[in-house]
C-alpha cells in the first residue's frame, strides 16, 4: 500500500458532517479487535462510506427477510450479517479519525498548503491550455480524476511545467520558484505518509499512519464480510442479486428484467395454439436445486466438506 496515496484521506466539510452524522464510537470498539485480526492484504478506503452504509443496509434487510433460508446456507454466521451496517458505522468513525490525526499534526498544515498551489498551478495550466500554451491532454494528464490524490496532482503538476518551462516563459504566472515549493511540499507530504520503519520528518505522523491503517482495516472487514452477504444474496435471488444486495459503492438500482405483459403474451399463447405447440411442463423441484447448486460453484460458495 503505497504511503504516499493516503493524501487521499483529506474531505472537505460536507464529507466530514455526513461522517460525524454516521459514525458510531461503540460500533469502532466493537469491531476493532477483528480488524486487527485480518490477514493479508488490506484493500485502501477510496471510497464513499456513508454510499457504502446505505447499500449495506439494503442489502442485510433484503437477505434478512428470508432469514431461516440463510441461516441453513454452510459457513454463515447471521449475527456478522446483522452487524454490517453497525461495522459501515464504525468504518465512518476510522475515517473521521484519520482526519483528527491528520489536523493535529504537521500533515494537516502541508496538506492545507499542498491544495492551493494544486489548484494555483492547475488554474493556471488550464487557461495556458485555452490559450494553446499547452496541450488540453497534457493537463488533463497531469492531474487525477476527482482531484483527490493531493500529493499524486502537486508531481504531474510540478513535471508539467517543468517540461515546459521555457515555452512558458513570461507568459505564466507560475514561477520555477513556485513549482520548486510545490515540489518540496508534496515530498514531505509523501515522507510524512511513509510505512512504518521509513525516515519521518515529524514525531506525530506515526499517529497518522495508524490511524490510516485501521481505517483501511476496517474497509477491508466490511468488504469481505459484504461478500458473505451477496453470496447470500445471490442463493437466494439468482441473476437479480445486485438489485437486493447492491454493491458498496453501487449508486443507481438496477433496472429489473421487464416481464411480459398478458397483453404481450396473448400473440405468443395464439402462436403457439396454431401452430398446435405443446406447452412446456413445468420444472421439477429438483431441477430448481440443481441449477442454485450450479450457481453457487460459479460464484464460488464454499460448501461444506461431507
């Protein structure tokens, strides 16, 4: 997990009030100790929690509904289902941690300092471009999608006008001293964000990397233990499984397979009479098994050993 991607951690206000609103302190205490636990690697929260609170609790009152068919399904534990929204909850609370942590210390004044020469230098770059000083995809290119990754924009930026600097010159507002700062700045940014071990500039940014790690522990819980629920989830409603248990970060329903109507269906029902067809028996029970049983080993549910 590369440290220098945790720049990612900083919202604006708005993100904060919905987290403040969401998050659950008992929930983190809670689920703290099985977050620690996980093994293997941890999956980086880039994500919109309050989204992934939501889906979560679509989807456990969808597969609780039929709570006596999960509860007979191999390997599920129904009170680590239960609580998954209470552990979207605790994931909310790690993050606004992190931005405790990140304010309190010297990241939160780098950072602050970080965004405004990122958007001087992309404000500039972006009237350089509609004056064809330079090239719309090069500016496009030189920054991420969504504006997030802080420390990642600052080096496209600073490696964009550097490439340029003569071609720029006396038309930009941007001085080669202004992109040595924003140069130094996103550095210790990334020294700031590096693993535990690496050279630190700053006593409190071990704080800040734990901080990111447990968060990104819980993202990780909620992940695997969401995946439990839409193999639930797709026992018990087959192909529509997404539109009972959405995805994490699944922003629209999706559409639902449209029936026929009966007036649809009266020209194939006359079709068939004419033609003298034969309707279809229907399946038999067995049949039903047979094919959730295929879908189960498509999906890879784990059946237990005999």
């Amino acid at each position: 997990m590369a440290g220098g991607q945790h720049a990612t951690a900083g919202l604006g206000p708005d993100d904060i009030a919905e987290l403040e609103a969401l998050g659950s302190e008992p929930g983190y205490d809670v689920f703290l100790a099985p977050a620690r636990a996980l093994a293997g690697p941890m999956e980086e929260c880039r994500s919109n929690i309050a989204l992934a609170f939501h889906n979560t609790k679509r989807g456990v009152e969808s597969v609780l509904a039929r709570e006596a068919e999960v509860g007979a399904l191999p390997g599920v534990n129904l009170e680590e289902l239960r609580d998954l929204p209470l552990l979207a909850q605790a994931l909310a609370h790690a993050a606004l941690r992190v931005q405790r942590d990140m304010r309190a210390s010297a990241f939160g004044a780098l950072f602050d300092r970080a965004q405004q020469l990122r958007r001087k230098l992309l404000k500039t770059a972006e009237a350089l471009a509609e004056a064809s000083f330079l090239a719309p995809a090069d500016v496009t290119a030189a920054h991420g999608e969504g504006h997030r990754d802080v420390v990642g924009d600052c080096l496209g930026l600073v490696a964009l006008f550097r490439r340029h600097e003569a071609k720029l010159a006396g038309r930009s507002p941007v001085t080669p001293e202004d992109v040595d700062e924003v140069e130094r700045v996103a550095q210790q940014l990334r020294a700031l964000l590096a693993a535990p071990g690496d050279a630190r500039e700053d006593a409190s940014s071990p704080l800040l990397f734990e901080a990111t790690e447990l968060r990104d522990r819980f993202w990780t819980l909620l992940i695997r233990r969401h995946d439990v629920l839409w193999r639930c989830g797709a026992w018990l409603f087959g192909r529509d499984v997404d539109m009972h248990v959405p995805p994490l970060q699944a922003r629209n329903p999706l559409v639902r397979a449209v029936e026929p109507s009966s007036i649809e269906r009266a020209p194939q029902q006359a079709m068939q009479q004419k033609r003298g067809a034969t309707p279809l028996p229907p399946l038999p029970t067995d049949s039903t098994v047979r094919s959730k049983v295929r879908f189960m080993v498509k999906v890879g549910f784990d059946f237990p050993s005999r």
